[in-house]
C-alpha cells in the first residue's frame, strides 16, 4: 500500500520539518507551498492523506477542502488541518476533516495522528 502524503503549508520551515519526520516514519512525502498547487498535484500524486494548513495565499485551506472533496480521485482521501486556528474545529468537522492540530504542534502528535491512516 502506498504511503504517500501530501503536505501543503506556505512555510517552508514547516514544510521541511513536517516532511523530515514522516519521511523518518518510513513515509513519502511531497509538498506545496498554497493550495493552488497542492489541488494541481492530487491528480498525478494521488496521496492517501493530505496535511494542509489553513492561512495561505492564493487558495486558504478551507477553500482546499472544498475543492478536494469535489474530485472524484481525492474526495474520500483523508484531510488532517494544521492551525492556529484553535477556534474553526467544528467549521472543519463538518467538511470532513479527519484530524485537527492546533500549531505548534509536537511532532509526535503529528506522526500519532498520521499513522491512524496508515494500519500496519
């Protein structure tokens, strides 16, 4: 079974240490920097879970939940939302949103959330 994640953050410092540490997990990883992209690269990528955060230029990550869940190829893909948002959780909820981790995070909350995707 592939174990290929998407992570989609306009930082690139937590782009580099969230792709670190699942890589260190036996997972591949690959990266946008805005939603515009990550949307442009579910097709030929095809991940099993999508990591996005919410404040991005261009397409912020609600709007990247939507668009997501209207590809026949990734609407059922699971989503987990990196924030500082503490309060949208509900807002996510209810678009399907499988896990909610509030910045910053611990790492190993983030791998602990990732790997429930992932049965061994």
């Amino acid at each position: 079974m592939s174990k290929k994640i998407l992570v989609i953050d306009d930082d690139p410092g937590i782009l580099g240490v969230i792709k670190a540490r699942l890589e260190a997990c036996e997972f591949e990883v690959v990266t946008a920097l805005d939603g515009d992209e990550g949307l442009r690269m579910i097709p030929q990528e095809k991940p099993k879970l999508i990591i996005t955060d919410v404040m991005m230029p261009n397409m912020d990550g609600y709007s990247l939940i939507l668009e997501i869940k209207r590809l026949e190829e990734a609407k059922d893909v699971p989503v987990i939302v990196l924030t500082a948002k503490e309060m949208m959780e509900d807002l996510f909820k209810l678009e399907g949103v499988v896990d909610y981790i509030v910045k910053p995070f611990e790492s190993g909350k983030l791998v602990a959330a990732v790997k429930k995707h992932f049965p061994e």
